[in-house]
C-alpha cells in the first residue's frame, strides 16, 4: 500500500489521503508513517510529497559512467538516472545492481562496485522489468612482465606496461613526494620525459636513483630531488649536475647512434646497459664499473653519460656488484672485471672484463649461462642461471650465502652449483633474485613454488618464522595468501624482504616491516597480497 498525500492550501484546509496499487515487479517498499502537512507556500500553491514510487513508473534508466578504467583495489561508484514515459525524473524506487563477472568486480546495494582482479566486467542496474545501459569496467592489474626489488624498494610495470608503480621507502618514488619516507601504497610514477603511452620493457628501482627501459630501447633515469650526491647524480645519465626527479632520458655518451639497449643493470651508484652492438655501456661511479682506456679504480671518479667498457665479446647480459661488474658472453660464458681487494675472476685485471677461468668448477662444462644477477643491496654476490636450468652463486661473504649446505666465512671464485634442498628432483629454475647481505635469496621453479636460502632475517625466507634463523639448503616457501592453482612466476628480493609476482598478475610479499618494502607496516612471514594502489 502506497500512500499520496496532497494539501491544498486556500482558506479551508484538505488533507486527502487516496490509496494507489503497487506494480511493476520491482523491489518491495515499506508503506511510510503518514506525512504531516508541510508549511504553505504562500496562497494558491500547492505541495505533493510523492512516497517510494511503482516501478511502474519507470520506463528508461541511464547508468553513469558509461565506462571507467581503474586499477584492482580500487573502486568505482556508479549512478543511476531513471525517468518515466515523458522524460521526467523519477526517484523514491528499489534498485537492483548486478556484475556480469563479480571475480572481476562486484557491486552493492549504493552502486559501489569493488575491483578485485583484472579484466573486464559490465555493471547494470535494473528496477522491475526495466534495465539500464551498461557500465563498462576495465579492471587493470599493477603487475605484469616485470619486478624489481632493490633494498627496500619494489617496482613493477602495469599489465598495459604503460605504468610504473612502486612502494618502499621512497627513494625510487618520484615527482614531488618527500624523500625518504615509507610507502606502504603502491604508488604510479609520474612518467616525466617518457611519452604518452611508451611501452616499457623493464624498471629498475635504486637506492639513490632509479631507471627505465622502453621496449624502443631508451633508458630514463631519475634520482631524488633532495639528493646532493654528485654520484648519484651522475648515475641518471643525464649529464646533469642537478638530481632529475622524474624520469630523464639517458644520453648517448659513447654509445653510437644505431646502437640501443636491450638490457639495464643497477648499481649502488651506477647503471650500465647490454647495447644492441653487444657492447657494454655503463655510467655513475666506476666502483666496479671498468673503464676502457683509463681503467681507473679509484670510487672518486664517475662517468656522467654512458661509458663503453672493454670486453672484446658480444655481451648480452651485465650484473653490476660494490666491487666489481660481470657480464654473459653470447656464447654463455662469464666475464668480470673488478676494483678493490674483494670479487672473482682474474685477479689484477681491473679495468677489463675478462673471461673467469676457474680450476675446479661445479659448472657442467656442456653448460652455459642463460642470465645473470647481483645482490639488490651493496655487496659482492652474484647468481647465474644455467641453460641446464639450475643456478650457482658465486661471490663473497658467509658459505650459507651459496645454499650449498655450507656455513663457514668463506666466498670463492667458482661458480658453486646451489644444492638440491626442498627444490623436487625434475624441476628446472625459472626466475632467481640474490637478496641483501644479511637477507633471503630465492628462485622461483617451473612448478610455480619458490624456495630460498640463506639467512632468515625477520621472515625472509618465506617460511612462517618471523624469528631470525637460517636456512643452508633451498627451503620452500608457504602458500600464504597465494590462492591455490596460482603459480609464481618471477621473484625478487631485498635486504630484508621478497616479493613475487603470480600467474595471477598480482604480488605477493614476505619479510620485515622496514621502509614499508612488503607492502605494509607490520612483517609477514609467509608471502602476503599487495592489495592496494595508493593512487
């Protein structure tokens, strides 16, 4: 039962109240308490108060906004405008509101619909008989082809690999945000000087400046806009003697015109480049960057556009440590060149990149290497992936680092081959990260599970065990909140901290609280959903 209450006003008041059907099959309404008369609006006006209305009266809903694109985590509030036959507006109706995927999204009661994977989904709203157009929702992902991690810092490319979102403790976030401070949000990156709708192919964050690479083959560097870190400063590439705070492209230096990157490593203080003439261009502090015709060696000196290293080789990877720069040959074989009393490879030979010839290697000599990466903190430790697809680490500092089964304070200039551990026989390594110092350091294996070794600060290892202890073999990691039948896919690690991406493209994280680098402000130990985008 509906109720119209009419008041008249004139010299004699009338209150009459007419009792009217419902219809239309839509949501049920509640009779309203009736109204009492409303203040006259001078003589001659009349006031109609109008309660919950048929759906009958309905006859067109227009549902705004015809389309929106967000990120998951997010959400997105629709309206409804739902007039009668001759046009008017009509309100005081049930509404029903409905997702055509809600694993996509879904939507509530107010028209508040909830982004939770990516893809594609269409919102509706309908009263009674009558249907609205659709809302067409693009759901976007933050993860996509590409992680890194680097300290404390996380960035990943967006599915549409247009973006670039990070969260840590600042340093690679860029634009006018405060440096140093912890981001626990994912953010998206001001893209600077890239252009509209670049395709990026990798980003590199970095504790003092951070890099991009297009899939055209330009790098773009920036560092933070209140470094006075002349080094730093340098390692953009620029050729500025200001910090860029946005991403800035990297000059040619010595590079010849034809000639583009097909890869970036960074540095604690400086970048170099795989170029696509096979040659090795690196720029910022020559600590472990070896130069071509001066071979200094001495931290004081840098290089402020990209500088051509010796090697003789085609190159076709590069890895940058504290103390020295390695790089894989075309024909899978590893070449470094270092500074300073620690590294491998050929003693003496700083300022070159020479092939590392080891008398006892546990490196199958049928076997190549496939890809290369350093540590994401200073130090002197390196992994390589074989084409036999398994890993062997190799550098300074404790035995456990190697994930051999040893603990002793001893590094080695042999490729040490990592052992078996949890890894189940048969499965072949996919994706690898050396972690920090005092950190975890990973795979991620060709059955979607990763395993790590090392130290277990705060929860590194990924094992349930936020107490400090250590793992001498690979270990494997929990579930956590990966959902099951979610691979992981690639993986990266920090001083204290991991982070993979899942089949499902989103990011997972496990480790200490510090800098906010898991996504969070209290440590987990078991890989945990970055579930949000701050912007």
């Amino acid at each position: 039962m509906k109720r119209l209450i009419i008041r008249i006003a004139s010299t004699v008041s009338l209150i009459l109240l007419v009792s009217c059907g419902g219809g239309g099959g839509g949501t049920a309404v509640t009779p309203t308490t009736p109204v009492p008369p409303t203040t006259p609006g001078g003589p001659g006006t009349t006031t109609v108060v109008v309660s919950p209305t048929s759906t009958a009266a309905i006859t067109a809903i227009v549902l705004t906004p015809p389309s929106a694109t967000q990120h998951w985590g997010k959400t997105v509030q629709v309206q409804t405008s739902p007039t009668n036959s001759a046009g008017a507006a009509v309100s005081g109706f049930g509404i029903t509101y409905a997702s055509s995927d809600t694993n996509i999204a879904t939507v509530n009661a107010t028209g508040l619909v909830t982004l939770l994977n990516p893809g594609a989904a269409n919102v509706t709203a309908t009263a009674g008989s009558v249907s609205s157009n659709v809302s067409a929702i693009t759901v976007k992902g933050f993860a996509a082809i590409s992680l890194a991690v680097a300290a404390k810092d996380n960035c990943v490319l967006d599915d549409t690999r247009t973006e670039i979102i990070c969260w840590g403790d600042g340093y690679p976030i860029n634009g006018n945000l405060p440096l140093q401070l912890e981001y626990p949000s994912p953010l998206k990156l001001n893209m600077g000087q890239i252009p509209d709708g670049t395709t990026l192919k990798q980003v590199l964050p970095g504790f003092s400046h951070s890099c991009a690479l297009t899939d055209a083959g330009a790098a773009y560097c920036w560092a933070g806009a209140a470094t006075g870190d002349a080094v730093a400063i340098a390692a953009m590439g620029t050729g500025s003697q200001a910090p860029t705070s946005q991403p800035a492209l990297v000059l040619r230096g010595e590079m010849p015109n034809e000639v583009t990157f097909i890869k970036l490593a960074q540095g604690f203080r400086s970048t170099c480049g795989v170029g696509s003439d096979g040659n090795i261009y690196c720029w910022g502090s020559v600590a472990g960057i070896p130069r071509t015709a001066t071979g200094f060696t001495s931290s004081t000196n840098f290089y402020t556009v990209p500088t051509k290293l010796i090697g003789g080789v085609k190159f076709v990877d590069v890895a940058i440590g504290t103390n020295r720069s390695c790089a894989l040959s075309e024909a899978g074989q590893l070449y470094c060149g270092r500074t300073g009393n620690t590294g491998i490879g050929n003693s003496g030979n700083a300022g070159t990149l020479t092939l590392v010839v080891s008398p006892v290697s546990e490196v199958p000599a049928n076997v190549k290497f496939v890809k290369l990466k350093s540590e994401s903190s200073q130090g002197d430790f390196m992994i390589a992936l074989g084409d036999d697809g398994w890993v062997y680490s190799y550098g300074t500092g404790f035995g456990r680092r190697f994930g051999n089964g040893s603990s002793a304070f001893v590094g080695t200039d042999k490729p040490t081959r990592v052992g078996q551990g949890d890894i189940p026989i048969g499965v072949k390594i996919k994706d690898f990260s050396p972690g920090g110092i005092a950190g975890a350091h990973c795979v991620v294996g060709d059955n979607g599970k990763a395993y790590c070794w090392s130290a277990a600060y705060f929860g590194s290892l990924g094992d349930g065990n936020l107490a400090d202890h250590e793992a001498l073999l690979p270990q494997l990691v929990l579930q956590g909140q990966v959902p099951a039948g979610v691979a992981l896919v690639t993986i990266g690690c920090g001083t204290y901290h991991c982070a993979a991406i899942g089949s499902d493209r989103k990011t997972y994280a496990w480790g200490f609280k510090e800098g906010a680098a898991i996504g969070g402000t209290v440590s987990v130990a078991v890989p945990t959903l970055i579930n949000r985008v701050g912007n």
